[in-house]
C-alpha cells in the first residue's frame, strides 16, 4: 500500500513538473514529466487518481480504437476490460472546435478517463498518450501485477504539423514483414503518421509487381553484401498497408526513379538504352544508375508500376525518389520526369520526392522531402515542404565517432542534434506556414538487424516526433532530455535496443513509476 502511494505521489509529481516547466526552465529536480510528445497542454487535477480495476470498462465511438486499447491492456493486466459505460470512454464528440482530425481532449478523474475527438485518429493520439500516462508495465507482453493508475489530468492536444513521418529502407537490407510492423509500431507510440517505405533501389526490388514479375524474383534477389534478399507479396504489402492504417498511418511507397534503379536495369534488358541487362549489384555506392529517358519502354514500365502500386495504396501519396541522378542527364532528368509526374496524377496520387526533383514541375501541389543541411537553398519555394536534414533527421547516421552503425557523411548525430532545432525557422526563406512536416529516415546499408534498426530508431526517433507534434511554445531541451529518459523503462519492458546517449539522465526501471 505505501509502495502504491509512493508511487501515485511520484506520477502526481512528475506530471505537475511537465504541466508547469515553462520553455527553457529546469525539470522539477528527482521526478520526470512524463509524455512524449509534449501535449499542448496539460493540466494536473491535483489529488485524483485514476484507478484500473478487473471490473472497468471500455466503450468506444469507433471499434477499431476501442480494439486496439482493450487489446492492449488485457495484455499487461489481465482485466477483462469489457465493453460497458464504467471506465474509459472515447467519444466522437464534444471535442474542442480546434481539436482538427488528430487533437483530443483527455479528462481523467477518479472515476472515469474520457477521451473526445473529432475522427478516430484523434482517439488513437489520446490513446497513445493515456498508454503514456500508465505506468511502464503496460507495456509489458504478459500479464504483470502492477498497480494500475493513472493521474488525474486535463489535457487538449493537437499536432503542430500534419505530416510527421518516418521512413524505412527494405532494400539495402531487406526487413521481413514482422520488422516492419515493429517499426510502424513504434511509430505510433510517438504519435507519428506517414510510414515512407523505401521500396527500390540499386540493390533491390523489394515488391512483387504482376506485369514485370522479374523486378521482384530477379531485382529482389540479393542486397547489400551479396547475401539473399526478398520482397513483399501483394498480399504482404497489403497486410502492412491495412497494420499501419489501424494505427493512424499512411503508407507512402517509395519507387525511386529515374537514378536508384540498378535492380530494375538487372532485371529486364529492354529498360536499358542498350538493350544489355545490368548485373546484380550488392555494394553501396549511389549515383550510377539511370532508367532509359529517351525509351517508351521506360514509360510503359512506369505506368504499370504506379498503377498497380497505387492500387494496394489507399494514401493519397506516391513518392517518386528522384535523388542523386548523376547517371540521367539535366536535359534526360527533365524529359522523365515530364512523363513521369503525370502518370502519378493519372492513378490519383499527389507527388512527393526528394527535392532535387521538385525543380522539374511547376505544380504547386508537389511535395519537396528536403535532404540537404542548406539552410539557404530556395528552390523549394513555393511548395509545401518535408524537412528531413541529415545532420538532425537521418536515423543512419552515427551517434559519435565511437558508433559502429551508421555512416557520418551528414555529420554525428546525437539526441541533442536530432532535438534542438526548429522546423519552422530551419529554411531561413520559407516560413512555418509552408512546412508540411518533418521525417526521420532510416537507411540501412550498416543496417541489418532489428536490433540495429531499434539503435538506430531510440532515442532519437522520439525526438523528432516531438519536433513534428508538440507546439513551439514547449519546446526545451532541459524539459525534453527528462521526459525522454523516463522512456528507457517502457523501451526496456518492450524489448528494445537503444542507445543510452550521454545526454539523457536514463531513468532506473523503477524509478520512472514501474
Ligand atoms: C538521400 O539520402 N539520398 C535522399
């Protein structure tokens, strides 16, 4: 009983610190706010205490959140958690007027927990940071004996951007289907909600493709190192489409063209000028590959890519690739994309690429994914933009000079470099209005495992997602570096391998409220 008490007084606490830590001020010394991305706003109703029981209850406006919850809670406390009024409700009404399809309004008092959203995506946020607000037993896999509190809170909630996403490179290795669905997992705890799938490169072709089924059995075949490498089934990539939308993500495929795509060039001779198929290739190198520009046979093949592609993609998007064409010609790079983009329009997608490519349309509606450190570079004026600089958004690079994984090319990239930045200012000529969100990609010719994905991933995915979700206003490295560490006993509890930056006062697994 005094442990539990101990342990309602030190969540109390924590959260009255992260409800009062103005920007910049100092964490309230020995107790950790608690929520991942920093909500909007919270405030602490102070003495009142949520208490999950065998005997709560679970309704909810939209079967698919309620699922989700009850499934993730009989996990851990074993309740029946039933379907019934006495409990936890998430309604489809009565949200806030700015709440917008993501926010929510989160009401925990000593008898209830309600969360109000307008659409769905708006209860799985609340939802995920109600999971936060449980202690880090809940994230456990089996049935534990915890005590099951929650603190009583008000919090309004709504993302800073609409796209916060995170990508995923399957082709320098490939990453079986279970991989990706821990990946898209993780995503969601942290609130992110595009998944950009990094489908093809020049060491692969990672999708099954019905009117070229050698892309996949051919180009599909190895990856980096020359070991076996794989693909998704239609049926597979549907699978995960259908995984990450429960989640409240968009799967946005990349195919990239017209560079990248030595697994293609191998896989059938008529895609290349000269009619001779390319070899297998396992290294890591970029810039020497291109389609044919000049070929009709290039189109037809883009044609039936983008449709059956964008026939398993509900999402709205199609990401092109168009990076680092060093083997297509200014004058080729136009001409294919010229035919390019209107395929796209043709399936009903709204194009996004890495930015080199958005030089080549005028359309307004393109969207930019910006790669570069450049803080001055305008050319994506005009757009709506995705911020993905190297040296604070790639999950592939180093943490220091001491991290085996990763490359440094865009420099080290520690938690602090990931976190301390701002969107809205980082491309001095194009204002907050005009960034669309930010990404974190991970590439993977070092690596291979899920254990090196998760290194890669925590802590600096959280980071990011932070940067997309929470207003400026919360934004302190001091406030954040806390909250974050009191994240290393749910990441213990789940299983995950990360980094345990310098930087971060890595909470004990008891300390944080287990
Ligand atoms: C990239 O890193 N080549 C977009």
């Amino acid at each position: 009983m005094r442990a539990r008490y101990l342990f309602v007084v030190a969540i109390l606490l924590a959260v009255t610190a992260a409800a009062s830590q103005a920007p910049n001020s100092a964490p309230t010394r020995g107790f950790t706010p608690v929520l991942v991305p920093a909500p909007a706003s919270l405030q602490v109703r102070s003495g009142v205490t949520f208490m999950l029981t065998p005997s709560t209850q679970i309704h909810s406006d939209d079967a698919g959140v309620g699922d989700f919850l009850a499934q993730l809670l009989r996990r851990s406390t074993g309740y029946p958690l039933e379907e019934g009024e006495h409990g936890i409700s998430l309604l489809l009404s009565g949200a806030p007027a700015d709440a917008g399809d993501e926010g929510y309004r989160l009401d925990v008092s000593d008898t209830e927990i309600v969360v109000r959203a307008n659409k769905p995506a708006g209860l799985f946020n609340g939802v995920q940071t109600l999971r936060q607000l449980l202690p880090p037993d809940v994230e456990s896999k089996e049935v534990r004996d915890a005590s099951w509190t929650v603190p009583g809170v008000t919090i309004t909630d709504r993302p800073r951007f609409e796209h916060r996403g995170a990508m995923l490179d399957v082709v320098r290795h490939f990453q079986p289907v279970n991989v990706v669905k821990d990946f898209i997992d993780r995503m969601a705890l942290y609130k992110l909600n595009y998944f950009h799938w990094h489908l093809t490169n020049d060491q692969g072709w990672r999708v099954e493709i019905e009117s070229w089924p050698k892309l996949a059995t051919v180009g599909g075949s190895k990856q980096v190192g020359g070991d076996r490498g794989g693909y998704y089934t239609k049926a597979q990539y549907r699978e995960i489409v259908a995984y990450a939308a429960a989640r409240n993500i968009t799967v946005v495929p990349e195919i990239d063209m017209p560079g990248h795509t030595n697994a293609a060039l191998a896989s059938y001779p008529e895609l290349n000028c000269n009619g001779q198929a390319k070899q297998l290739y396992t290294g890591v190198d970029v810039g020497f590959s291109s389609l044919c520009a000049g070929s009709e046979t290039t189109y037809a093949f883009v044609d039936d890519v983008v449709r059956e592609i964008a026939e398993m993609t509900p999402g709205p998007y199609f990401h092109i690739g168009g990076d680092e064409a060093n083997a297509t010609s200014p004058a080729d790079y136009q001409a294919f994309m010229d035919r390019a983009l209107p395929i796209l329009a043709k399936y009903g997608k709204t194009p996004i690429g890495w930015h080199e490519f958005i030089r080549t349309t005028e359309d307004p509606s393109a969207i930019p994914q910006y790669w570069s450190a450049d803080r001055g570079d305008d050319s994506v004026l005009g757009h709506e933009v995705i911020l993905s600089p190297p040296n604070h958004a790639y999950l592939d690079m180093k943490y220091n000079r001491g991290t085996e994984l990763g490359l440094n090319w865009g420099g080290y990239v520690d938690v602090r470099d990931s976190y301390d930045w701002n969107p809205g200012t980082f491309l001095v000529n194009v204002g907050e209005v005009s960034i669309r969100g930010v990404e974190a990609p991970l590439w993977t010719e070092t690596v291979v495992t899920p254990d090196d994905i998760e290194y890669m991933m925590f802590p600096r995915l959280p980071a990011i997602a932070e940067l997309g979700w929470s207003p400026f206003a919360t934004h302190s490295w001091d406030s954040f570096r806390v909250r974050l560490g009191s994240h290393g006993p749910r990441w213990e509890i789940m299983g995950i391998n990360f980094y345990r930056s310098k930087q971060i006062p890595w909470s004990g697994r008891h300390q944080a409220g287990s």
